[in-house]
C-alpha cells in the first residue's frame, strides 16, 4: 500500500469516528460511507490515488481480512441460540444456500454466454455467502423476533466459510495455481487443499482454544490481551495449513468454528476483537471495493450485468429461502423478510479478490464486474432498506406475536 491510501484510510476512519453518532441517525451505514470516499478519491472521482486491483497491497490486505474475517464470524455463533433455533438457520445454510449456488450458475448460463460453465458457477458461488453487516439494524433490532435475527446472523456467520471449498475447487477446475502443482497434479492438490486445511484449523482452534482457557484458569493470561489471541489464532490456523498443503482460508473457518474456549471474560475480549479492529478490517476493505474495484468494474456493466445484478439479490436468494423454509409455518412476511436480507459484502469482496489473485482478470472482466455491481447495489439498497424495513415488519410481527417453532 502507498502512502496515500494510509492517509485516505486513516483519515476517513477518524472522520466517520467523529461524526458516527450523526450517521447513526441517518440512512448512510459505514460500508456505504467508505465506499463512497473510496470512490470520490479514486479515478472516478478526484483521482488522488492511484492502486491496482492486482497490487500485491490489495491481495495482502485480501488475505488477512479474509483469515481473520472467517475465523471471527464462525467464533461469534452461540451455540446456544443455535441449539433452540437450530431448523431455521440450519435449512437456511444446508438448504438454501447449494439451491442458491445452483441456482445462481444456471442463471449466469442462460445469462452470459462465450464463458466456462466453472466460471459461471464460481461467479454465483462467491456471491453466494451474506453480510450481516449490511442489514445491522435488522441484527441489532430487538422488534424483530430472536429466532428471524439470530438465524440471519448465524446464516452470515457460517455461509461464507461453507462457500469456501466449491470456491477452491472451482478455481482448480479453472487452472488456479495455488502452489506450483503441475498440469497432471493439481487435482491431487486441490483435494489435498481442501481435506488437510480443516485438520490444521481443527487442531489449531480446539488445542490453542484449551491453552488459551488453562492459562486464564491459572491467571497467567492478562485478559486485556485475550482480545490478541483470536487474530493470533486465525493466522497461525492459516500458515500452519499452508505449510503442511491445506487451504490456509479453510482453516481459519475451522479454527473459528471449533475454537475451544469456554472462559466467558476472555471469550468476551475475544469477540471485542470481531467488533472492533475486525470491523475496521471489513470497512477497509470497502474503501478499495470504491478506490480501485469500481473503477475497474465500470467500463463493462451492462444491461446484461445489471439484470443479473438485480436477480442475485431476488429471485437467486429469495427462492432458495422460500423452498428451505417450506414446512416450518412460517408467514410469507418472514419468508420474504428472510429473503430480502441476504445482502452481498464483505466475503463477496474478498472472494473477488482471491479470483483476481489466483486466475488473473483477464477473460473474467465481465463476471468480475458483475460480481461487484451486485455489491454496490446491495450496499446501497440494503443499507437504505434496513432501518425502514426493520421498523415495519418489527410492528407487524409484535402485533401478530410472530415467532417461530423448531
């Protein structure tokens, strides 16, 4: 990265601090805001930067959000919560999100044309996984009912590492050299990748999880720094999956998911981590998505594009809701709820940037700038959607005592 974007970063970061508590009170949500400064300073608006979709800057910081991002969000899961609602976020992650990878790719064939099926299908794959974080006031909203948040926000938490393995596989099936296996190995490869990368972050999250918890047993840990240890966690599941051939990214799920401790004040410190420079992560990540992705995207959004765009973010993620739900006696208000906020962030994001970084943009400029047209339209509409919609359906389900039986 260049100095100029640690100005913009860091400047932007301490404005929107400054005045967060008048945006809170606004329709502009904190991804939305950094992706427009993004692009204000970018070549679409300004152009007092300049950075490269394919810079080692943007893949390096493509790598630690990513690790650190899945690792968190698997974490944060109450298992709890889970164990009380466990049909409806469960046929939404084991459901809904294969029919709406399926379904994506199918569109994107009759859609686009001139491409490999693989690559249409790694299109809808990587827009698969949801960002709760685009449709915080419905997460946060206690007018909506517990079992339709948590089963949203366990969705968002597990779906971008389920998508994870189709996405890996998809890029072998497409040429991707993650490490130098030849033509006759990368099968050998890829499988191996995608096998040893849970074993390493299985044993990372539930072995560092236990020592973590004996030496807060033992006060031998300052719980001030147990905020340190998810990230430490995250990226040691990773190098230790890339140095034995596992999929580094699968492994910091893992590690995330299984993570062992059950001590509640360093957990506590743990999950301040997601919350805090976790967040910070995601947001940077959205100024580049205005700085460099958009941008990059512009020049090749089309009718086609966009109509694949707007069935992304309908009928490929309302559908496969409506079927995954069918039998839980659900109303076609929370059905259609569910469905609407899906939204498409900061997993999408990073996934476009492992493409890049693994194929290369050329021959994929038209899916890529698909893939970021349907974030930009899903940070702006669900972002202005969230507050109203939650407010709404909020009233209706109080007035109807809407809730859900497992």
């Amino acid at each position: 990265m260049n100095e100029e974007f640690l100005v913009i970063a860091a400047s932007v970061v301490l404005g929107y601090g400054i005045f967060s508590g008048l945006f809170a009170r606004s329709v502009v949500t904190p991804p939305m805001a950094f992706m427009l400064v993004g692009l204000l300073c970018g070549p679409l608006g300004l152009d007092v930067i300049s950075l490269e979709l394919d810079s080692k800057g943007v893949a390096l910081l493509a790598t630690v959000a990513l690790v650190i991002i899945v690792c968190s969000d698997a974490s944060e899961v109450d298992w709890r919560e889970v164990r009380k609602i466990e049909a409806l976020p469960i046929r939404l992650l084991l459901i809904g999100l294969p029919l709406t990878m399926l379904l994506g790719a199918g569109i994107a064939a009759l859609t686009f044309q001139g491409f490999e099926f693989a690559a249409l299908a790694l299109l809808a794959v990587l827009l698969s996984p949801t960002d709760a974080a685009l449709g915080q006031a419905v997460i946060t909203s206690e007018a909506i009912p517990l079992p339709v948040r948590e089963a949203l926000n366990v969705e968002s938490g597990l779906n971008d590492g389920i998508a994870l393995p189709p996405i890996f596989a998809l890029m072998f099936l497409l040429g991707a050299d993650l490490g130098g296996a030849g033509a006759h190995g990368w099968l050998s490869f890829g499988a191996l990748q995608i096998l040893l990368g849970p074993v390493a972050g299985a044993l990372v999250g539930i072995g560092g999880g236990r020592l973590i918890d004996v030496a807060a047993e033992r006060r031998w840990l300052d719980v001030s720094f147990g905020r340190m240890t998810l990230p430490a966690i995250a990226m040691l599941a990773y190098a230790l999956a890339e140095a034995i051939g596992g999929n580094g990214f699968i492994a910091a799920f893992v590690s995330g998911f299984t993570l062992g401790v059950t001590n509640r004040s360093v957990r506590e410190q743990m999950m301040d981590f997601g919350e805090t420079e976790g967040s910070l992560l995601s947001l940077l990540v959205f100024l580049i998505l205005g700085l460099v992705m958009i941008p990059e995207a512009v020049g090749h959004w089309s009718l086609t594009t966009t109509v694949y765009a707007i069935l992304s973010l309908t009928i490929i993620r309302m559908l496969p809701v409506a079927v995954s739900v069918l039998g839980l006696g659900l109303d076609w208000r929370t059905t259609l709820f569910l469905g609407w906020f899906g939204p498409r962030g900061i997993a999408s994001i990073l996934y476009l940037l492992l493409l890049v970084q693994y194929l290369g943009a050329s021959g994929y400029e038209v899916l890529i700038a698909t893939g970021i047209q349907t974030i930009v339209l899903s940070v702006l509409l669900h972002g202005l959607t969230a507050a109203p919609l939650a407010r709404i359906y909020g009233r209706w389900a109080e007035a109807h005592q809407v809730g859900h039986q497992s």
